[in-house]
C-alpha cells in the first residue's frame, strides 16, 4: 500500500517529483492545483471560484477542497495507492484525510526559500503535455515533446509567489509538526536534481 503524500513550499519541485513518481510507481496521482487550473479552462463555476483565490496567491476554502479530495479518493482506483500532491495544507485538510483515508507515507520536500524564488519565478509549463520545465534549461519557449509554445504560470509573478509562500508559513508549514507528532514525517532533500530527489523517495516505497 503506497497513499503518498507530498509536503513542500510552492516550488519545492511537488509536480516535478510526481511526475516521476507516477511514471514508475502504480499511483493515482491527485492534484490539487491541476484539477482548479482545469476548471478554469473548462470555465465551471469552481474555476471561476478557483481563480479569485489563485491570483491572489490564496488558499481556498478548507471545505471546498476537502470535498473535492474525498469525491476523488472514494473511487475503487485510489483505495491503496495514491499520490496527493499540493494536499493537505491546512491543519483542518490533514485531520479530514485522516479520518478519510490515512496516508502510509508523507514525505516533505525541503528547500532553501530564496531556491523557491527562483525556480517559480523561471518555471514555465506546457498546457498541452502539462510538463514543467526551468527557463535555465531550455533553448527557447516551446515545449521539447509538444512543440507547442510554453507558458508562465499566472501565479508565478513575483508578487503572487511572495504571497504564496506567506501562505506556506502560516497554514501549511505547521503540517511538518503536526505529521511528526503522528510519527509519520519522511525529510527529503529537495535541492538536487529530480532524479536525486525521487531516488530518496523511492527507497521507502512497498
Ligand atoms: P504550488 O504548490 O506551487 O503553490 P499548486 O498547483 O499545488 O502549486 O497550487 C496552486 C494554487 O491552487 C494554490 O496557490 C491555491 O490557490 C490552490 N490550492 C492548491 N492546493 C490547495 C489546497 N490543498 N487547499 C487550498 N487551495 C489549494
């Protein structure tokens, strides 16, 4: 049974590592910013919610994402193997996955904060493929699999991301806590690269 569940500021490479996790590991990958950044496009009364919040760099509503979570996990699918990316992070959110469906595993990606800066400032992503890269990395601003051109997250301007990692302090970061008080908190660390950071994480997977 692997219910995996990623810690980490904004940044610390969450959708990065899943995305190798999930190419290596049977998971049902679950996240958060995904699923509200697909309903925005799709334009549905959750994304026009969704957005306001975003923008601003805001968590939303504890109870809004908390339903949207249980209504993915009570399918057969993600009983004993999922990977929740971006949840919870608010005290409230990891009681309710407790009750819910406990995690086996929560590993939390540490980062230097001023690391954080720069990589949300440069990330860009594909919003065909949904891969995410580094502009330090890249020739130009297509995407390398899509061809297609790469974007700037609106949440990624500077004033945006400061705010977000406000956030992080105050309602996310007392998760570490509260996951270590259960005995259940795996440190990673987050800053080498992707591969490095995975190969940490795998070693404790069944
Ligand atoms: P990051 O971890 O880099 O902030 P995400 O894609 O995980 O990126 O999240 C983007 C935004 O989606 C957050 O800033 C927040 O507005 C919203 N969001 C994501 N997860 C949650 C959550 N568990 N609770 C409330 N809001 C969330």
């Amino acid at each position: 049974m692997n219910k995996i569940v990623l810690l980490g500021a904004p940044g610390a490479g969450k959708g990065t590592i899943s995305e190798l996790l999930i190419k290596n590991q049977k998971l049902v990958h679950i996240s958060v910013g995904d699923i509200l950044r697909q309903n925005i496009k799709d334009n549905t009364d959750l994304g026009k919610l969704a957005n306001k919040y975003m923008l601003a760099g805001n968590l939303l509503p504890d109870d809004i994402i908390i339903k949207l979570v249980e209504h993915r996990l009570s399918c057969k699918d993600c009983k004993n193997n999922f990977l929740l990316d971006g949840y919870p992070r608010t005290i409230k959110q990891a009681e309710a996955l407790d009750k819910f469906n406990k995690p086996t595993y929560v590993f939390n990606l540490k980062v230097d904060i001023n690391v954080v800066i720069e990589r949300l400032t440069g990330r860009r992503i594909c919003n065909k493929c949904n891969s995410i890269f580094h502009v330090k990395n890249l020739k130009n601003e297509i995407c390398p699999s899509c061809d297609c051109k790469l974007n700037k997250r609106d949440d990624d301007k500077y004033e945006v991301v400061k705010n977000r990692i406000d956030v992080y302090f105050k309602e996310t970061a007392p998760l570490i806590d509260y996951y270590k008080n259960n005995k259940q908190l795996i440190e990673i660390n987050a800053l080498g690269n992707p591969n490095d950071v995975y190969s940490q994480i795998e070693k404790f997977l069944k």
